[in-house]
C-alpha cells in the first residue's frame, strides 16, 4: 500500500515513493512523446501547427508554382520560414487574406526549411525572407517585396492584380 503523508497546513495528501516516481515518469514520458511527434510529423499533422492555413501547407514548392503559372491567373508566391518572426507575422495576415481570393489568385507558398522552397528560392533573386512576389495572369513579375507586409498593404497588391 502507498504510502501518504498529509501535509499540516494542507487537507490534500501527498504521495510518496514508488507511487510518486511512476506518475512522475509517465508524465514526463508523455510530454516528450507529444513534443517529438508534433516535430517529426510537422504542422499539417494535427497537432497544432496550422492545419489547413495557406501559409502552413508543406506541398511540393515548385510543382504548385509551376501550376499556379499554367492556370492563367495571377500568382502570389510568399518563401518564408515558420520560426522567424517577421515569417510568423506575415503568415498570420496571409492566413487572413489569402482565402477571400480563392479562385481569383493563386497562393505558392515556399517554406525556405523545406526542400521544394529552397529548390524554388535558387530561381529568384532575394536575401532575405519574409519576400513576396506577385506575378500577373501572363506570368510577368509585377512586384515584390521584402518584409512584413501589412493587411492592408497585402490586400491592395492583391486587388491591383485582380483587377487588371
């Protein structure tokens, strides 16, 4: 039988020993078991990395690209990474705008930590991410832009393309 001790200025008993250790292994094992799954099968995998947010989908990079050019529409393409910052921000307002052009834009996401992104990234002339850039429905770069770009800011390219 367990042993438990009663704390004096307390009502609620204390566990100790053999007892004590096992809850305290099993917790244990069970926060790194949860912390290595969500690492090893990344944000898509249900376990609250983003799910279906554009700025979270880990599609092949370059196939989407080359996709999105053929379909005859404008193109957004963002490469950026899911741990700095300004990358963090920017998705956040992607996540937000993106979806309200389904059908009219088309979004490539470029995570620069996956393959495919770093692939894409050898094609185009930037230093620095978060970088966006906006081509129009015939393929031509139109734009681009280094940085966080605001809700506002992103929504008005985003109109400017849709409306030529």
């Amino acid at each position: 039988m367990p042993r438990v001790s009663v704390d004096p200025d307390s009502r609620l008993p204390a566990f100790t020993g053999r007892r004590y250790q096992a809850v305290l292994t099993v917790g244990v094992i069970v926060i790194f078991a949860v912390i290595i799954a969500s690492k090893v099968l990344g944000p898509d995998a249900g376990l609250g990395g983003g799910g279906d947010a554009p700025s979270q989908s880990r599609a092949d990079a370059i196939a989407t690209f080359e996709e999105a050019r053929a379909s005859g529409r404008p193109v957004y393409l963002l490469f950026h990474s899911l741990t700095c910052d300004p990358c963090v921000e920017i998705s956040a307002y992607v996540d937000q705008v993106v979806p309200s052009y389904q059908g009219r834009v088309e979004f490539v996401n470029a995570i620069t930590e996956d393959a495919s992104g770093q692939r894409l990234a050898t094609g185009f002339n930037f230093q620095y991410i978060p970088t966006s850039f906006f081509f129009d429905q015939r393929g031509a770069l139109i734009a681009s832009y280094t940085g966080v770009m605001s809700v506002d800011e992103l929504r008005a390219q985003l109109d400017s393309m849709v409306t030529e």
